[in-house]
C-alpha cells in the first residue's frame, strides 16, 4: 500500500471563519489524511473554550461527513508543542493559510524554529480564495460584539454562537 500523506492544519479557531473552511478545502486535495489541531492557545484569551471551538470545526465540516477529496478529516484539540503534536499524529505536512502581508513575519520565523526541532516535516502555505483573504478571527469577533452583519465572514451557525456569546439575537444588533 502507497504510503498515506498526513497533514496538520494547526490553529486556534476562535471562531471558525470562511478563510478557515476554504484553506481546509484546498489542503485536502494535497494530503490523504488532514488532522485539524485545535490549539487551547490560553495566551490569545479564547472566547470559545476549547470543546466549543472543537465542536464548531466539527459541525462546519459535517456536512462532508469525515471525507472531502478523498480525504479523511480529524479534528483534534491539542496542548502541546506543535512538532510534538504532529509527530504523535505521523504527519509530515503542516498546513498554514497566508493572508497578504501581515502574517508573513510570525509564520517565517514560525518555519525557522521549528525546522530546526524537526527538519523533516514541511510547512506549506496556502493562500484562500480572494473573497476570503482578508477574514481575521480577532476582527469577527470585533463586528459580532458591537452587532454587525458578519455573514459575509462566517457560516449562519458560527454566527449564531458568536451573538449568543456577546447576548445579541441570532443575526446581530
Ligand atoms: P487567526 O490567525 O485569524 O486567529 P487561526 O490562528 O485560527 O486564526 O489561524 C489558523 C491558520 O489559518 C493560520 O495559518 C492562519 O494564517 C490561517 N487563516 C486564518 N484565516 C485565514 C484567511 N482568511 N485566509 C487564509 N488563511 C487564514
């Protein structure tokens, strides 16, 4: 039997956004098995604890069952150092979205130091859609809070929780 390709796409998903589904996508047509690491991240002050935001990425990708692309899906939660958490689920790809500039500086530097604690796994980037590069999960939560329309950024059900979280009704202020 050929030998299976695992992916990590790692990140903290606070909330889920279209930029996150959309990179989900494209990365399933590169590898045979993509773990979705759902980082507890306790320094960026969730607003979702981490069975929530595990849940949202299930439920966003339910629709596909555990396949897209032939690919199989997993979503994890994860705690640990992010090489350690790939070589626990054998991957050899991490997965990472690049948005325009600003996410440059923090993922080069990311790449440096962690080829340097395992030299055999890769980093690839992926660019979403041009509808969806923009999309932040800090500047969601921003427009969710203050009621704002938030369609064009996430799925009606991640809406639906980000209003619930500020207490604003099912579409905003
Ligand atoms: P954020 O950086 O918005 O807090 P995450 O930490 O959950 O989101 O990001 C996980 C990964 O998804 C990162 O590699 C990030 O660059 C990527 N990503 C998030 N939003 C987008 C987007 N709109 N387009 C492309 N990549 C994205």
């Amino acid at each position: 039997m050929p030998k299976q390709r695992i992916g990590l796409y790692p990140g903290t998903f606070d909330p889920m956004t279209l930029g996150h589904t959309d990179i989900i996508e494209r990365a399933t047509k590169l590898v045979d098995r993509l773990v979705i690491g759902v980082a507890i991240n306790r320094d960026k002050g969730p607003l979702f604890d981490l069975e929530e935001r595990v849940e949202m990425v299930r439920e966003e990708l339910s629709d596909n069952g555990s396949q897209l692309n032939n690919c199989e899906i997993d979503v994890q939660p994860f705690d640990n150092l992010l090489m350690h958490c790939a070589e626990q689920h054998n991957a050899s790809v991490i997965i990472r979205g690049l948005r325009a500039v600003s996410d440059f500086e923090y993922e080069f530097q990311m790449v440096g130091m962690n080829l340097r604690l395992n030299s055999d796994i890769e980093t690839v980037f992926l660019m979403a859609n041009d509808k969806y590069q923009f999309i932040a999960s800090r500047l969601v939560k921003e427009i969710a809070r203050l009621g704002g329309d938030i369609s064009a950024f996430v799925s009606p059900s991640v809406a639906q929780r980000l209003f619930g979280k500020y207490g604003l009704p099912a579409g905003g202020a």
